[in-house]
C-alpha cells in the first residue's frame, strides 16, 4: 500500500509564524487553528479536557505500553477530568479481576488492600508493568484521596479493567460467589466454573483439547451469563458487588471466545476481545447511571477508530469504533500519541524479561517523522479544526509498539496505515520519550 508523504505544511507555516503564548486566547479567537504547544502542565491539561468535556466516553491512547509520559499524561488527565468535569471512573486496558482490588482501594473497602502499592501488587499477569508502576500509583494514590474527601452518600470515582487475560481470576472469583446463589444460576456457575478449572488456568491446554476432541466450555458458560443476568440480588451483596459477579462472568464469556477464535484465520479473536473493552466501558456507563462518563485507557490500536486503519480492512474492530457506534462520534474524544525516538519498556518475547529498549528514530515517510520534521518541541493537534481536516485526508504510516518489541525490526514491523483525523479526535506528539517506571518487583 502507498501512503502520501506529502510534508504537514500549515504546521511549518504555523510555528513560523506564531507565538505559541496565550493559546487558550487564541484558541477561543481562532477555532481553525490545528496546532498548539504541548506543555506538561496545568494548561495544555485543561485545554484538552475542555476539548473533550461532555463526551459519554473519553478515550485515551498510548502508542507503546512502557512509555512514561503516556502514562502521566494521562493521569494528569483523569485526575483533571474527574475532579472538574465530572467523570465517574477509569477503566483500564487490564483484567477485571486485578484491577477489582485496586478499585476496593480506591473507594475504601473495608476489605480493600492497605495501600495503594499492595493493590497494584494484584497485576501479577505478565506484563505486570503495565498497571503496577509509578505512573499509575501517583493516580490511585490522588483517586483515594479523591474519594475519602468526598461525602459518605456521594458516587466515588471507580477504578477497573476491561481486558480478558485474567480469565482464570474471573473463574475462581465465581466459584467463590457461587454459594451465594441458588437453584439453576448456582448450578450454571459451577458447571461452568468446573469445565474452565479443569486445565488449571492453562489457555493453551484448552485450546488443545478443543482441537483434539471438538469440544469446549462455551455453551455452558453462555448458560451461566445467561442465567446471572436473570437472578436476583443476593443479600450479602451491594449493588456493585454484584454488579462485577456479573462482569467476571462476561469476562469468562469473551476469553472462551476470544481463545477459540485463536483456532480459526481471520479477525474473530481480536475482534472478541475488542468486544469485551466496549461491553464493560458500556456497562460502567449504565451501573453508574444515565448521565454518566468514564474515561478509558488503551493502546492506540484500540482506542483509534479502526475504520481508520489498515487494520479495519481486514475486518478487526476496536473500542473506538465500537463507542462511536453505540454512543454517537459527538459523544466519543479518541486521543492518540506518538513519539519520534526515546525509550521504552517492553519484552522481547511473549513472557519474556522485561527489558529498557531503544526507539530508533522514526521511519522516513512516517507521520512521527514528518512532525519531526517540523518541529522538535510536545505539540497536540485538533483533529476537528478545519485545516487539521483538509491537511490529513490520506492514509500515513504511524507507528505502533506492542509489549513485545524488536527495536531491529521496527520500521519492518510496527507501522499501521492511519487517516490519522478519522482515527482521534486529538493527539499529542512528544519528540522524545523515557521509558516507563515499574514499580520494583
């Protein structure tokens, strides 16, 4: 596939000409402006959060999973989203089950873990770094404060996960909850619970059996949702208690089909676990209540519009198509990010060691490049203005870092065709970025 590498001329026009002070004025004067100095600090914060005010779902990126900045980015904007603009909750690109404890932390549960080092602790999943670094802590940290400072009857901020990794955690987490229940539900839980504990958490042990003997576990879990969705509260439980008995259950329902989807060619596996992330982020919304918002966190590839993308060709879909489906474009901000060069923390291999790597410079033709190109210093772009529009019409490479990363192959591997304003609404371009800052082991 061909891409235009046509240079981003408004931007160069733009830093000639243009003092980047007093952007918030010019801003308000001048809608069409595309381009505006990236500061790391309270303003560009707030000008970003104004940007997005009011959407049902505020989508936030990453372009690798162990960049520093992204993640304080990002909490900088949690933080300023829940605490003057009235978000409700985080959810992450991580497990149901782990993040459960942080979110007991948060709010604190009585039988919350003590602090909040020992509730991101819970991220014991390879790659545990993702959620259980600094980054991250500084926010749970704020969020805890957040909450007790708020009055006894007062909706907290919550904190949760929308991925399917931990399925096994979900597993034991309903076998525990399945004395509470009763009748046909009890039954349908332990039933399902039994098929899933008989390969001991072990994903390719099951995917094995299901090729050998053609059968699998997924019918009598869709039973057991099935049935969870139709019983009653129990006693012992609050109303969000059950609510996540609830959500490990979906969980168990979307990692048995994105695990058997690994058995076929074609987008199923992907596209099932794409589901998972907009199915919780929409049933956060709907436990919190009509005129709730929750923020999310994923990587780029899922939280870019995938129409937008090489990928969307081959028929994958992600949380920021599926958003903009169900609650409407107007009601869905999909903020990218992207960096030229620095540092990251990723493996080498699925399960590997986790190692501080190089970012080669970007490859030539490359929308980091091309920014590059123009100007060295944090910029964020509005992808609404009108001239952000006309100037990105055509597909460009842009680069993508997965967990597992070859710094020798990047330009080979790590590059999706993006029409980068149909895929965010924003995005922030950081020149040079450090590597991601685990909380030691």
């Amino acid at each position: 596939m061909r891409y235009s590498t046509k240079p981003l001329l408004f931007l160069l026009l733009l830093i000639i000409s243009t003092s980047f002070s007093a952007q918030a004025a010019e801003r308000n004067a001048d809608t069409d402006r595309p381009a505006y100095m990236f500061d790391f600090g309270d303003e560009s914060i707030a000008e970003l959060a104004s940007l997005a005010d009011g959407r049902k779902a505020v989508l936030l990126g990453e372009a690798s999973h162990g960049t520093s900045e992204y993640y304080s980015i990002r909490a900088e904007l949690s933080r300023e989203l829940i605490e003057n603009h009235g978000y409700n909750f985080v959810v992450v690109e991580g497990d149901w089950d782990a993040a459960w404890m942080v979110n007991k932390f948060v709010k604190n549960k009585p039988d919350a873990p003590e602090t909040a080092r020992e509730a991101l602790a819970n991220f014991t999943r390879w790659p545990g770094w993702m959620w259980n670094n600094e980054e991250v802590l500084e926010l749970v940290e704020w969020m805890r404060e957040w909450n007790d400072a708020l009055p006894d009857d007062a909706p907290k901020a919550g904190f949760y996960g929308m991925d399917v990794y931990g399925w096994q955690g979900s597993v034991e987490r309903l076998r525990g909850y399945s004395d509470l229940l009763s009748g046909d539900t009890r039954s349908a839980v332990r039933v399902a619970t039994h098929c899933m504990r008989r390969f001991g958490g072990d994903q390719r042990a099951y995917l094995q059996n299901v090729q050998r003997t053609g059968q699998h576990c997924g019918s009598d879990i869709e039973e057991m949702v099935e049935l969870l969705e139709q019983a009653s509260k129990p006693d012992e439980l609050s109303d969000e208690q059950w609510f996540g008995v609830s959500q490990h259950a979906r969980v168990v329902r979307q990692a048995d089909r994105h695990l058997r989807g690994m058995l076929q060619q074609g987008p199923d596996s992907w596209n099932e676990r794409a589901s998972n992330f907009n199915n919780t982020l929409s049933a956060l919304l709907g436990f919190y209540g009509d005129d709730s918002r929750g923020v999310a966190w994923a990587h780029n590839t899922h939280i870019g519009d995938a129409r937008a993308m090489d990928m969307g060709d081959v028929g994958m879909h992600n949380i920021g198509q599926l958003a903009r489906q169900e609650f409407g474009r107007d009601q869905v901000f999909a903020l990218g990010f992207g960096t030229y060069s620095g540092e990251v923390k990723a493996g080498a291999e699925w399960e590997g060691r986790r190692q501080r790597m190089s970012i080669p410079d970007a490859q030539s033709g490359s929308f980091e490049a091309q920014m590059y190109a123009i100007t060295q210093e944090p910029v964020w772009l509005d992808f609404s203005a009108e001239q952000a529009a006309a100037d990105f019409r055509q597909r460009i490479p842009h680069r993508a870092i997965g967990v597992v990363y070859s710094p020798a192959n990047d330009a080979r591997q790590n590059y999706v065709g993006t029409q980068m304003t149909e895929r965010y609404d924003a995005f922030i371009f950081l020149p040079y970025t450090n590597a991601l800052n685990p909380i030691e082991d």
